[in-house]
C-alpha cells in the first residue's frame, strides 16, 4: 500500500459480542485517526457483527504492515476477520458481456464520467457485437467463442486473463452463458451477475413477454454473488417499476433492460466501496 495514502475503509466481520465498537472506536482514537463515517450491524439470527469504518490514516496507520501490528491484538480479542483497503484504490473490474449492450453501456458511461471509481481493463465477450463500442472507449476487447467443445479451453483462458490483470471482482453485463460449477467456486465472492427478477418464474426465452401475458404488475432486476447454484448466489442489490396493461411487451423488456443497467452498476459499486459483507446465504449491504 502506498505511504502516501491517507483514507482508509476497514471491514470487520466477528462473532458478536459487547465492545466491539467501543474498542476499534478507542484504538483509532488512541492512533490519532479522524474516523468519517462508521456502520454497523449485528444479526441477531447468525450472531455475527459486521462493520464498516471509513478514516483518515493517523500517525502510524499509513500501510497495512503498521496497522496490521497494531491493530492484531484487538483483532484477536474479538476473533475478527477484517481487512485494510485504500480509498483512493480503484478496483480492477472485468466485464463479460454478449449481445446486449446495455448494462455494458451504463457501466462504461458512469466509469468514462467518472461516477464509478473502478477501473476496466479488459471486456471479454463470447460475440464480436460489443467490440466496437469498448475499442472506442479504449479497453481490451477479448472475443471468447464458447460451444460445447471449447467451453473448459475458454474458461480457463478467462481465468488466465483475470490473472493477467489482477482484477479484483469479475461483472456478468448480461452475459448469456451458463459458467461452469468449478469456474463458480473459483469466482465464489467476486463474481456479480444481473437479470430480471422474474425467477424462479418466466425461465428461459423472452421472459418479458411471458410477463406480459401473464399480466404481471411489477418487473425488476436482481443483482447477485455468482455461486455454482444457478441465480441463487446471494442476493446484493434489486429495485423494481410497476407496469401496466396499457403496455407493450416491449415496453416491458425497455423498462426491464433499464432496470438491469442501474441496479447493475450499484451492485458492482456497492462492492468496489466494500459495502457488502456475506451472511450465510445473503448480504449484509451498508448503503450510502
């Protein structure tokens, strides 16, 4: 981590028990730290403390080796898990993406205003259609056929890119492929996929239009931890709009692939700002 940083986000997910706060409140405190905003939560189901602390760095926290020695005893105390991440740091993102643009779009927009602070260094796509689009913008573009024959080879190419450029969190921009169980458990917390948020029902083909006959009042989209169990990873991020029978199924599927970009994009942001913790099968996520 640089010397030169100065603000911090810590993460902290331990049993919970009395003083937790009171105790990592006192130790930044104590090391001259101005803490800016501090979250928390305690599950009263799992019994585990989640906790999130943004701060400008004091006297001797300015790399992770000397917070590291400080802060270990007061870590072990409390039996935490927790981790030191730089602010200013932008988490490297791979997008995948097929032949629907749109939360692609969104995403490469918000980065190129400057809206989300994350950095995209390469787009893997298994079509050719999005290569105009990224190559404008400059990035990467990795087209990465996939059929039946070659879907181990090209999965394991994919792994060897994200390796190649040390991302940190892998973004499924409608990606129309199904990923291997063993390429799941390897993605397993840094993975996020987006779709409607029709399932269980409505699988398949056109599911905008299955709605809509079946006159349904609300669409959405669901944003999630990519797991080896198909769409049911747990759940970061959803919003929905009510509908009506004055509209079109393709009303439906405009309203739907706007839906999909925004709740897209927050999901990958919530992420990248270390808002979202894991609770068993389900997030914590503390929001801005």
């Amino acid at each position: 981590m640089s010397e030169l940083a100065k603000t911090f986000i810590l993460t902290i997910t331990c049993p919970d028990t009395f003083g937790i706060v009171a105790g990592v409140s006192s130790f930044l405190a104590d090391e001259g730290a101005f803490v800016t905003k501090l979250e928390q939560f305690g599950d009263p189901n799992s019994k585990r403390f989640f906790m999130r602390v943004k701060f400008e760095a004091g006297r001797a926290l300015r790399t992770n080796a000397e917070f590291t020695e400080k802060f270990t005893p007061i870590a072990e105390k409390f039996s935490m898990k927790w981790k030191l991440h730089d602010f200013h740091r932008k988490p490297k993102v791979v997008l995948m993406v097929s032949k629907f643009g749109h939360c692609l779009n969104d995403i490469l927009h918000r980065v190129a205003s400057n809206n989300l602070h994350i950095e995209i260094p390469a787009i893997v796509s298994n079509h050719e259609d999005m290569r105009g689009i990224v190559e404008w913008y400059g990035i990467p573009y990795y087209h990465l056929p996939v059929s039946k024959d070659t879907k181990e080879a090209q999965e394991q190419k994919l792994l060897d890119l994200i390796g190649e450029y040390d991302a940190d969190l892998v973004g499924l921009a409608r990606y129309m492929q199904v990923l291997s169980t063993d390429l799941c458990r390897e993605l397993e917390g840094r993975c996020i996929n987006i779709h409607h948020s029709f399932l269980p029902s409505f699988k398949g083909a056109k599911p905008y239009h299955q709605a809509h006959a079946r006159g349904v009042k609300l669409i959405g989209a669901t944003a999630h931890y990519v797991t080896a169990d198909l769409d049911e990873g747990p759940i970061i991020h959803q919003a929905v709009e009510r509908v009506d029978h004055t509209m079109t199924a393709d009303d439906m599927v405009e309203i739907g692939r706007d839906i999909e970009s925004v709740v897209f994009s927050r999901a990958i942001q919530m992420h990248c700002e270390h808002r979202v913790f894991r609770n068993d099968h389900k997030t914590i996520v503390f929001r801005r």
